[in-house]
C-alpha cells in the first residue's frame, strides 16, 4: 500500500509518515502544491491523506484533479479548520473521507483504510495527543507563520488584540 501525504507542515507530515510506515504503508511526502501532480503520476499511490490548508491555498482544489489521476486511490482530507460546509465540499469533490484534526492515529488508519478499517492499530506506537490550550497555540503559530511573522496580521486574522495574542505566545503549552 502507499501513502501520498500531502501537508505543509514538514515535522507533522514525517511523524505521519513513521506512524503508517509502521501499520505497512510506503509513504511518501509532498509539502507544496506544485509537486502533488507530479508525485501521483510518478508514485500512484493507493492512499492519499490531504490537508485542508496548504501555505496559502486550499487542498480542496487539489481533490478533483487528484480524483482525475488516480480515481481508485482513498482520499481523505484531514484539517484542522473543519465544518460541515467543507466536510460537504470535499466529499462532494471526490473525497473519500474527512477528519478533523487532531486525529489519532486510528481514526486516520480507519478513514485511510475504509471498509477495512478495524484492523487494530499496532499498540507499540505512542499516540500522542494534545491539550487544547496546545491545538490552540499549534493554531497561532500556523497562522503567525503564514503571516511572516507578522503579530499584527496574525492578530486581525485570529481577532484577537494584538497583547492577548503576544501572552499566548510566551506560554508554550505543554503536549498533554
């Protein structure tokens, strides 16, 4: 089986990589838009797992032409910005499945693997999860990053003022 995953986020998108390298997946990473064509046609893989938000675009214009590629592959979206709306839009596009994140790894191996998807998840792994205070905070320098680390914009964006989003930043929180 091989996996395309696609996220901006290079450490996030190699643990996702090592996790399903150890459920018998071959996985292979696409960190910008431009490259995800290139790596289905060259790669075909059987499983993709795409998230929502890339840099500045959005993956559910990727969808379809992904679909028009490889249309047997499993697609699911995974995003950390989930409504029904998009939930609809992606399935409507092609999606296979959509998740919110954070998802555990065998919510992620369920959708990935579909009607096969109770197999039991390999017990050895350490599933990280994350406080909220931590999504929040992922979420600000998400979008601080996108910003060029312009706190101003990143406050407007978030709408917060400016002060409450440089204490939030000062606290790191930790991961439980």
């Amino acid at each position: 089986m091989k996996l395309l995953i696609i996220e901006d986020d290079k450490p996030f998108a190699a643990t996702l990589a090592r996790r399903f390298t150890k459920q018998g997946f071959d996985c292979s990473q696409a960190h910008q838009v431009c490259d995800v064509l290139h790596l289905c046609h060259q790669i075909k893989p059987s499983h993709i797992l795409l998230d929502m938000k890339l840099a500045m675009e959005s993956g559910l214009t990727l969808i379809k032409p992904i679909r028009a590629a490889l249309p047997s592959a499993r697609l699911v979206l995974l995003t950390g910005y989930a409504s029904i709306t998009t939930a609809v839009e992606a399935m409507r596009l092609g999606a296979d499945d959509y998740l919110a994140k954070p998802a555990d790894t065998q919510m992620i191996l369920n959708a990935l693997l579909g009607e096969h998807g109770n197999q039991p998840v390999d017990q050895s792994i350490e599933v990280e999860t994350m406080s909220t205070e931590r999504v929040e905070w992922e979420h600000i320098q998400q979008v601080l990053h996108s910003n060029e680390g312009n706190v101003s914009a990143t406050a407007r964006q978030l709408g917060m003022h400016r002060r409450t989003l440089q204490r939030k930043l000062q606290k790191k929180p930790v991961l439980k």
